[in-house]
C-alpha cells in the first residue's frame, strides 16, 4: 500500500509545478522512473540514498524531455535532500518507476 501511495504522489506531483518530494519512497520511484526514460541501466545496488540519488542525478545533467510532467519530476528530484537509509520498499519503488510501460494515463 505504500508503494502504490507513493507512486500516486508523484504523479500528482508531477502536474501541479510547485511540490516538492516528501521522502525517500517518492525518491526511489522519481529515480526509477527517470533512469527508464533517460535510458539508464537500471541499478538498484545502493546502499545509501544520498548516493544513489547523485549517481543517478550526475547523469541527469542534459536530459530534457518534451513531456512537461517528466521535466517536473526530474526538477522535484533533483531539489530533494535524501535521508542516507534505502530500504526494501525504496528499492521496490525504484523497480515499479523503472519498470513503467508507458507514461501515466491520468
């Protein structure tokens, strides 16, 4: 239920253009979901979020996107400051961003 609750947040998020990301859940599904569209690897190893979210961010730099949304979630993402703890349900989140078929429907 947390992961749904999270990832639903995003979205929400993602069209309002004026949020902010509450926690690392949001965190690892923005991630997840930006490493799919920006054609990174999917990597998931991190044991620390303030890691993870740098390494995925430094390669972040020149991404645009045409769709708004995603511009939003990735300026949402870069402006968090991660708590260092990643647990299993940040890594769940990670897969359920990464593993999104197509852009939201809502």
């Amino acid at each position: 239920m947390v992961t749904s609750i999270a990832r639903q947040s995003v979205i929400i998020k993602s069209k309002t253009g004026n949020s902010i990301l509450l926690g690392n859940y949001e965190c690892g599904y923005a991630l997840g979901l930006l490493s799919k569209v920006a054609g990174l690897d999917e990597n998931e190893s991190f044991e620390d979020m303030r890691q993870w979210h740098e390494h995925v961010m430094s390669q972040l730099d020149d991404f645009k996107s045409p769709d708004e949304r995603l511009t939003e979630v990735l300026r949402i993402t870069k402006n968090y400051e991660p708590d260092p703890e990643v647990d299993e349900q940040v890594k769940q989140l990670y897969r359920m961003g990464y593993g999104e078929e197509r852009m939201w429907q809502m």
